[in-house]
C-alpha cells in the first residue's frame, strides 16, 4: 500500500512538473529535456485532446463543426496522444525525429491555446472595429461613418 502511495506521488508530481514546465516551445530548437517534459505531458493530459480539437475545429471551420468533427477528432486523438507521449518520453535520450523534434503537431495538448493559435483565431476571425463618426457628436449620415480605432480627443 505505501509502494502504491509513492507510485502515486511520484506519477503526479512529474505530472505538475510537466504542467509547470511544458510551454508551447512548439518553434524553438528542441532539446532531449524538452522532449522528456513533452511525453510526459502527452502521457498524463492526453484527456485534452478532446476540448483542444473542439476548440481547434471551431476556431478554422465554424462552432458546428467544431462540435461534431471536432468532437470525433478529438475523440480519436485521446489515446493516440497518450501513446505517442509514452514513445516521446521512453526516447527522449534519442534525437528522433530529428532535433527531437515533436511527433504530433502541437506537440502538447497546450498547444491549441497557446498565442499563436490566438494570432491565428484573430487573423480568420478578427473583432469588429469600433465605429465613429467623422464629427463626434454630430449625427452624420450612414456614408459618413468610418471604421478607425478609439481615440479620446483632447479638446
């Protein structure tokens, strides 16, 4: 019973240090460390597929079929991600791929969220900008009305 305890500890303790270390690194050079730290996120939160694909479908092709193939992908992806994290974490040692290079893109299940895939989701999906007139405070006409960022206007 305390071997099984210890075992327990252990396994969440590098889980949290995985967690705490991870980063989306997906474009930096990758190092052995950094593929270690990969598996065993891959290993402990491939659980995150799951919202990751829905999030990631919805983001490119719309809330629908986010919902439904992002669903079923993310479905699918679960225990691939797992076993690709125990390869990635019993290989570490090893540069394959090359640079130790992630097997599966993003190379942790962070990686749906990370700012990239925000840049991204602004870049398809971009906030409306706010609307002002030419004149503050006059009401123009439909045509006068220009898309331009806040400003407050000193007077």
């Amino acid at each position: 019973m305390k071997s099984r305890n210890v075992s327990f500890g252990l396994a969440v303790g590098i889980a949290l240090a995985a967690l705490v270390f991870a980063g989306t690194r997906e474009a930096a050079a990758q190092t052995a460390g950094d593929k270690a730290i990969r598996g065993a996120v891959g290993m402990t939160c491939g659980f995150l597929e799951l919202p990751g694909n829905i999030h990631d479908t919805s983001v490119k092709d719309g809330a629908v079929k986010g919902w439904t193939l992002g669903f079923m992908k993310g479905i699918a992806m679960m225990p691939l991600r797992t076993l690709v994290g125990v390869y990635e974490f019993v290989t570490f040692p090893i540069a394959a791929p090359d640079n130790f290079a992630p097997v599966l893109n993003p190379g942790t299940p962070f990686g749906y969220w990370n700012s990239s895939m925000r840049e991204q989701s602004l870049a398809v999906n971009p906030p409306p900008p706010v609307m002002t007139t030419q004149q503050p405070g006059v009401n123009a006409p439909p045509s006068a009305v220009t898309a331009q960022p806040y400003t407050e206007e000193k007077q």
